[in-house]
C-alpha cells in the first residue's frame, strides 16, 4: 500500500503540510495517514488528577484535532483513502515509527511548544534525522500561500 504520513498538531504549519499530503495523494493515488502523537507532560506527575484521566482527555483532544484538521480541507479530501492515527508517545518517536515503509514523512517546521522545541530539539528535525522514507518539511508560513 502506497503511504503519505503526514503529522498534524494543528498547528499552521501542520495544517500546510496537510494540505500537501493531501495534494501529493491526489496525483499518486497514496492513501494519507495522518497522524497525532499525544504525551502526558512530565510537570503532570505532580498533579493530585488520576493520570488515565488526563491520558483519556489529551487523547480525545489528539483525535479531535485531526477530526478539525481533515474538516478544514474538505475540498481536498474527496476522493483519497485516509486514514486516522492517534498514538500515545513522543511525537518525533511516533511519525517515524508510523512512516517505516511509507513512501513519504511530512511534517511543518513549525508545531505547538516552541519552547519545547528549544529545550528538547524539534519534531521535524529528529523525523529528518532518523525516518527511512523521505521526508518533506514544509516550512514555516507556507501556510498562507497553500
């Protein structure tokens, strides 16, 4: 099977680069897989909340977040297979893992957390740095002109 993954956080970025999966699906008949990775924040260890709580809450927000993200390019998503991927674990982690034999990664530049970015490096670089497929980064403020 033919796979396009493309990570959505929705964020601009990764809203663009939906948006280009989409897209690259259309000329190559690639089912598009589009993905969300959600993890408990370590500062959430402290709180006196049950952490499955927390778990079941970022996870529907995870899958309400690419629900939101296919909705705002219904014009494009007629016509291509896509399928939904929602996946407990650090993002970088998960793309990579969810693009072993995919034809192509693509991710923004850009996500939510730039300050997360700075301490613990970015999620497109480390999917740059360790994928076994292509990987397309669109950069930031494509957004705009996709």
């Amino acid at each position: 099977m033919d796979v396009i993954v493309v990570g959505v956080d929705g964020s601009r970025d990764s809203l663009a680069a939906l948006r280009y999966a989409l897209r690259e699906a259309q000329v190559s008949d690639a089912t598009v897989r589009v993905v969300n990775a959600w993890h408990v924040p370590a500062l959430a260890y402290g709180v006196p909340a049950p952490l499955d709580d927390l778990s079941i809450e970022l996870g529907e927000a995870a899958a309400e977040t690419v629900r939101r993200a296919l909705a705002s390019e219904a014009d494009v998503v007629d016509g291509i297979a896509v399928e939904e991927t929602i996946r407990e674990g650090d993002p970088g982690h998960v793309l990579v893992a969810e693009a072993e034999g995919a034809r192509q990664l693509v991710v923004g530049s850009h996500g939510h957390g730039a300050v997360g970015e700075l301490v613990l490096g970015s999620v497109s670089h480390y999917c740059c740095r360790h994928a076994r497929c292509p990987v397309t980064v669109i950069p930031h403020g494509c957004a705009e002109t996709s």
